[in-house]
C-alpha cells in the first residue's frame, strides 16, 4: 500500500510513521509536512529508508498537496493546528488550515481516486460531556476555535462522502501522550517544566477531567480503522483513562520525585470544557484494544523526555514558538503586583 501522511512531523502522524514502516515492510509513506513549528529531526533516522519520502508542503497549497498525493493508495490526515489557547489567541489561522487545508486535500483525493481517506478528528467536537460517553453518533457541540475548526472539518469531508462517493473514514480520539509531543502541550510542558526546574502552570482549579490515551495505542487505532474501518463510519479512539487535571500533574510530579510546591494554579482557560468522555465499543468490535498499562506507558514518557533533551529543548524557546508563548495562560498575580 501507498500511504501519504500529512503532518507526519508531528506528534501522533510521526508515530503513526514509525509503527507503519516497521510494521509494514512492503508499504510505502510520503509525508507530507509544512513544520510550521514541529523539528525536522522528527524522522531523522527514517530519512533514508527506501519506503519514506518526506515533502515540505502546505496542506494549503493545492500544486503541493496534488504533487504529494499522486499514485498513492491512501491519504491519513493528521495535519492541523491543535492547540486550544493558540486557537484563542490566533483563530484564523485554525481555520485556514483545518477548513481550508482538509477541504484542498479532500478535492485532490477525488480528482485522484484515493481509494481511503482516514481524516483525523477529535473528542473535542462533542463538547462538554456532563455524564455518560459520547458515542459516534452523538451530536457535535464544539465551543472553541480550534474544535469548531475540527468539526467544520469533520462536515466538509462528511460532504465529499456523501456528494463525491469519497471513501472517507473519520477518527476522534481523546488526550494523546507520549514520545515527540511539542512542549506547548500539558504533558510535555509539565514535564520538561519541572527538567528545567520550573513550576507547572494548572488552569483554574485543576479539576476538569480528560482522558488519556497513549500514542502508540492511537496510532494502533488508526491501523485498525485503515485497514478493517467500514467506509463512511466514525471511530471513537477512547484511552479509558479519565483523570483531573490536578490528578495527571500529581502523577508527573511524584514521577519526577517533585512536591506539590511545584504546582502554580493560573487563571482558567477562556471557556474551558469540564470533561471529555468518550465510548468506544464501535472501534474494539473491528478488532482494536489498548496495550499495556496506563502507568507504564506514563513512566516510559517521562523516561523519553528525560534523555530527549535534544528534540525538545529548541522547540522550548519563545523564538521556536511563533506565539512566543506556550499556551495561552492568564498568570495569577500576587497582592504585590508580581507573578506567582
């Protein structure tokens, strides 16, 4: 099989690389990255394997993505903004590559006779889930710039499907950790935080609750769907490990051998979803299950971050940053004006 991955320098599409080379000696990968603000040392050990090619192009960009596409046999869609606080802070440019992007991708796959497009969504366009899980079918009830752009998405290509016969496949998991996560992101910002002997930021008071899955089970998932996925179907991609926010950084903090006077409490994010949640049975009835434990594959991320340095410590910097930030966090101030 011939596969292009988009956004196959980032986080969840170079494991997915990974795991589909290694498992798969008889496929071949393009990749498909723009490296907005991703390292190109990704997949620096894959660079010269005979069965990956990597091109830099936006997703944007019509000649590049109908360049990439060409002859191949599947299109796996990772490539998007994904952060929430960078959506508020610059929400157009959100759209314009998770609409605008995924809508030029969709176009070139039909004009090329893709024979499978996996589009990569998440928990995220469900909203707020009070009680219970979401199941595939459940109405979408985004509430940020960055879900709303997901879910926009998540329609467009809902249309190719249904107009354009385009056999799509949608996926929607929840909270991914593990190796090569941007240090923006909650996990690997904790933890290359307290490397750096610096306090953790926790929004608000710490009690909305996510799900976490680890990423090489995700990227398991996605293998199971391109190969065994019903077209036109949803996949929830469920971690069955829901915790707090205070409950993860008090686990990264004792797998640092850190108290909890690292902890710094910052204003809430503007908008913050309580809880995610999501049922997954839909996925495992085709074949998926998690592996390993939750407290394992923690353990093993923290362990990569640690002798990783390499990888991140650039990605760290304001100037490797384009919004000189990481996160958009609104810092509590003390009675004598300073930050806490």
């Amino acid at each position: 099989m011939r596969l292009l991955v988009t956004g196959g320098m980032g986080f969840i599409g170079s494991n997915f690389i990974r795991q589909i080379l290694e498992k798969y000696p008889s496929y071949s990968v393009v990749n498909l990255d723009k490296i907005t603000y991703g390292n190109p040392e990704t997949l620096r050990d894959f660079s010269s394997h005979p069965k990956y090619r990597f091109v830099k192009g936006d997703i944007c960009d019509k000649d590049a993505v109908d360049s990439a596409i060409k002859d191949v046999d599947a299109v796996v869609h990772f490539a998007a903004e994904s952060h929430v606080e960078n959506s508020i802070y610059d929400p157009y440019v959100f759209t314009q590559t998770n609409v605008l992007g995924t809508h030029t991708l969709l176009e070139s796959a039909r004009q090329n006779g893709v024979k499978k497009f996996v589009h990569i969504s998440t928990d995220e366009v469900y909203g707020n889930v009070h009680k219970g899980s979401v199941t595939e079918t459940d109405r979408l009830h985004p509430t940020n710039p960055y879900s709303c752009s997901k879910a926009a998405a998540e329609f467009i290509a809902r249309a190719y499907f249904l107009t354009y016969k385009l056999p799509l496949v949608i996926t929607r998991s929840s909270n991914n950790f593990g190796p090569f996560q941007h240090p923006e992101k909650m996990m690997p910002r904790f933890l290359t935080r307290l490397i750096d002997r610096e306090k953790v930021t926790v929004h608000g008071t710490g009690m909305n609750i996510r799900d976490w899955l680890y990423v090489k089970d995700n990227c398991e998932a996605v293998d199971v769907i391109l190969h065994q996925g019903e077209i036109g179907e949803v996949y929830n991609i469920a971690g069955e490990n829901e915790m707090t926010n205070l409950d993860i950084t008090k686990r990264l903090l004792r797998e640092m051998e850190k108290d909890e006077s690292h902890i710094m409490f910052v204003e809430d994010r503007l908008n913050n979803d309580w809880r995610y949640s999501l049922d997954c049975t839909k996925l495992k009835k085709i074949g998926w299950q998690r592996k390993g434990r939750f407290e394992d594959n923690l353990r093993e991320t923290v362990k990569w971050y640690k002798e990783n340095a390499w990888w991140w410590r650039e990605l760290k910097s304001p100037v490797a940053n384009r919004y000189g930030h990481c996160g958009y966090e609104m810092v509590k101030r003390t009675g004598a004006g300073q930050i806490s």
